[in-house]
C-alpha cells in the first residue's frame, strides 16, 4: 500500500506516544477517508502497529470514524486527537480492540493554550496514563481535562463523572482535581473521585496516601478537610456540608474490577447509575420506591437483567423493555 510520507510520519508519532497537532490531525484525518480500500488502510495501520508495539490487537476504521463522529456530535468546536499507550502498559488494561484507538485528546482551537480532553460514555471505561507517570481510570460518562503544560508548570486536571487516580510520586507540582463541587490536592497517593453534576452527592475516597480536600461551604469561606487511608468524603450539595465516614475499598473501586456496586443506595440513585453503566434509559416513578434502598454486588459482565432480577426479588417490579428503554413499575 502507497502511503504518502507525512502520513507515515504522523502515524510513528502516533504509535511512540507524540501529541499531534491540529493541522496533522487534519491530514491524517483526511487520508483515513480519501483511502479507497479499507482493508487495505486497516491492515497497513495493524502492521505498523504491531512493529511498534508488539500487541496482538486488531484496529477496525470503522471504529476509529464512529469515534470521531461521536465526539464531534458532543462538542463541535474541539478537534480530534488519539493518544496511544506503549504495548506493555496498554495490554493490561484494554478489553476490547476498540479501545486501542478511543481514549480522544480533543483540542479546542479557539485558544492559543490547547486543551486536552479525556472522555468517556455511558457504559464505557478508559485507563490513561498522564504526561507525569500518574494514572487514571475513567468511569462511565466521565470527562477530564487538563492543559498541554501539565507536568511542566502545573499538575491541575478538571473532572466532571468518575474517576481513580493514581498519582506519580516525587513530583515538583501537587496533583490537583478540580471538581464543580470541591478540589482535592494530593502528592503521591491513590484516591477515587465522584463528581457527576446531576447527583445530589460528590464524594471523595482515599485508598492510600493523603489528600486534602478544600470546598466552600454557605459561610463562603474556605474549608479544608485533610483524609486518612480509608476514609470517604461524602458532599451534601443541597446542604453544602460533608461527612467523614470510614468504608472498605470494594464498595467504592469495585468498578475498577468491572464490578457495579450499591451499598445500601436510595432507589433514584441505583437507576441514575445504571443508566450510566449500562447505557441504557431508565423510566420510574420515584414515589414507587420511596424509602427504598438496594445493597448488592453485581459481578463483572453481569447484564441489566440480572440486576432486575435481584430488585424484582427484593421489592417486586415489572420491566418493559423497547431497545435500550426501559420502563419501570413496581408490582
């Protein structure tokens, strides 16, 4: 296959872990849909791929299109960039093929300083590794951004959705998680973060380490909370008020194991997280189930049904199913 010289340039950039800039994204871009044989194209790139990095994963074009098409339907102003892992760090960590090619950088091009976007959907998770050495597990429906100096001025990253960092140690900058509820700083530790805008709660858990967490209560001065291993940070937002309570580290990363998790969860909240695990939409009646909770572990690949199954044992429902719908009555 005659590939044009910029193009493999790009591509070796790509596969070492090279940010791309705007103007190679475009080409390769470009040439992905000018190629006239796809399976040309996709087992020139599954070649190329696997002499760089030695990993026995297939890259479908047509995964790499419904991507690009996904994230430009979210936010049409970003541009689309892929960041790819070494083999040894990647192969750990990826389900499925598709993965190799969907952790997007989206840069936005209305600033000189570029921005970088890491994003997730519903019913899906991404393991990065961020310019410092620390990793990030994203959960479902999540999104982090950062800014091109990270890790040479700064160590500052937003979040909105789920997430578990693991921070590189002995750095110059601390690691700082903004959230739209609180920020937590951290230097060399492992902590989870909830922080989806539509709960009525954030959390913070801390695994291991230290973090301090700083929020702004009514009085609108600034608090700070400092945490111990163990113990999990938990906002009220109606009430702008947090409580420390100790818990155990399944109940709170179990997702990192692929595991969905409720420990003793009002009913509202158990359907708003199973839409986001399973991508599904959830239709109820909330009176229904007031004063209801739900306290069961749901084993990795386990489906929607089973866990319907389990309510329905515990409270009695009924489910009508239309696609990826779902309506919701109790018995």
């Amino acid at each position: 296959m005659n590939v044009p010289k910029d193009i493999v340039e790009i591509i070796n950039r790509l596969y070492s872990n090279h940010y791309l800039g705007s103007e190679e994204i475009r080409n390769l871009e470009k040439w992905l849909k000018q190629s006239k044989d796809n399976q040309d194209t996709e087992q020139w790139l599954f070649s190329n791929w696997q002499q760089a990095e030695n990993v026995n994963f297939d890259i479908s074009i047509e995964n790499i299109f419904k991507r690009i098409r996904q994230y430009e339907k979210q936010s049409k102003s970003y541009r689309i960039k892929v960041l790819l892992k070494q083999a040894q760090k990647i192969a750990a960590v990826l389900a499925i093929p598709l993965l190799i090619l969907s952790v997007w950088l989206l840069v936005n091009p209305r600033y000189k300083s570029s921005e970088m976007v890491l994003a997730t959907a519903k019913g899906e998770h991404s393991h990065v590794f961020l310019p410092d050495g620390s990793e990030v597990w994203l959960n479902v429906d999540s999104r982090l951004e950062y800014t091109t100096d990270f890790n040479a001025t700064n160590r500052h990253l937003k979040l909105t959705g789920e997430a578990f960092f693991k921070v590189a140690k002995k750095q110059k900058y601390p690691f700082i998680v903004e959230t739209p509820d609180f920020n937590v700083k951290a230097i060399g530790t492992e902590f989870n973060v909830i922080t989806y805008r539509e709960a009525p709660y954030a959390s913070t858990f801390l695994k291991e380490g230290a973090v301090e967490l700083v929020y702004f209560p009514h009085s609108a001065k600034e608090q700070k909370v400092r945490m111990k291993p163990g113990e999990k940070a938990s906002l009220n937002k109606k009430e702008n008020t947090i409580v420390i309570t100790n818990t155990l580290p399944q109940y709170e990363i179990g997702w990192l194991e692929g595991e969905l998790m409720f420990e003793n969860e009002p009913m509202d909240l158990v359907f708003e997280k199973t839409e986001r695990w399973y991508d599904v939409r959830l239709e109820f009646n909330p009176d229904d189930f007031e004063g209801e909770s739900l306290n069961v572990k749901l084993k990795k690949n386990e489906s929607i049904q089973r866990l319907f199954e389990i309510i329905d044992e515990a409270m009695g429902i009924h489910v009508k199913q239309n696609g990826n719908d779902y309506v919701i009555r109790r018995k």
